[in-house]
C-alpha cells in the first residue's frame, strides 16, 4: 500500500513538471516585440464634426391664459397643468395685447399660442381668439 502511494505521488508529480513546462504562457504577458509607428504627418479622421447652429428662432407654447395685460401674459401648458410660464411682451405685441384689452382682453381659460424667443423668453406673437367680455 505504502509503495502504490509513493508511485502516485511520483506520478502526479510528473504530471504537474510536464504541465508548467509544456503549457504555453499567457498572451498578455508577452511584450511587444514590434513597436508601433504612429504617423504624425497624415492625422486618420474618422468622422467630420459639425457644429450644431443654435436655434435663433421662436419656439411655440400652447396653453391656456391664467392671466394677461399690456406688459406680460401667463399661459399654462396644454397638457401639463403645472407648467406655468410666464412671457414679456415685445413692443409690437404689447400695442396689439392693448387694442385687445379695449375689446375686453383675454379671459382665465381662452386657448392660445405663444410664439417667443428661447434665450429672453420674449414673446413675438400671441395667437388665439380671446373670449367674450361679460
């Protein structure tokens, strides 16, 4: 019994010498043998970027008028009764806001459209028909 143990043992043994001598090593832990030649003379453009224009146009807010006079309108959105904004009237806009109030403005509710300027919030045209005065 004695001598079928130290056969084995001698056995695995071998094994394990053939096995670390005979396996390959991993890849990654090789070094690299060819450097790499990068030309600085021709740069590889892979994609061509170009710049986005900001929008100088007016962007569209519908809603209902919660509150309106000569110098500024507040609307609620249409779909999202929390949002609230609020817009400056330009000059031209608030001479036509002052021949509508003389009619009898517009009322809590009427449906509008607000066309403004993005970066001053500014309206440029108000759109909609203002509700009867009582």
């Amino acid at each position: 019994m004695n001598k079928s143990f130290t056969c084995g043992g001698l056995g695995a043994l071998a094994l394990l010498a053939l096995g670390t001598v005979a396996a390959p090593g991993a890849a990654a832990q090789d070094p690299i043998l060819t450097p790499i030649i990068v030309s600085e003379a021709a740069p590889i453009v892979a994609k061509v970027i170009t710049p986005k224009h900001k929008n100088t146009g007016t962007e569209k807010f519908e809603g209902y008028v919660m509150n309106a006079n000569v110098a500024q309108v507040t609307v609620r959105a249409k779909g999202n009764d929390l949002g609230i904004q609020t817009f400056v009237l330009n000059q031209d806009v608030s001479a036509k806001m002052q021949k509508i109030i003389d009619k009898g403005g517009y009322q809590y509710g009427d449906k509008v459209t607000v066309y403004f300027d993005p970066q001053t919030k500014q309206a440029v045209k108000i759109k909609g028909k203002p509700s009867k005065a009582l």
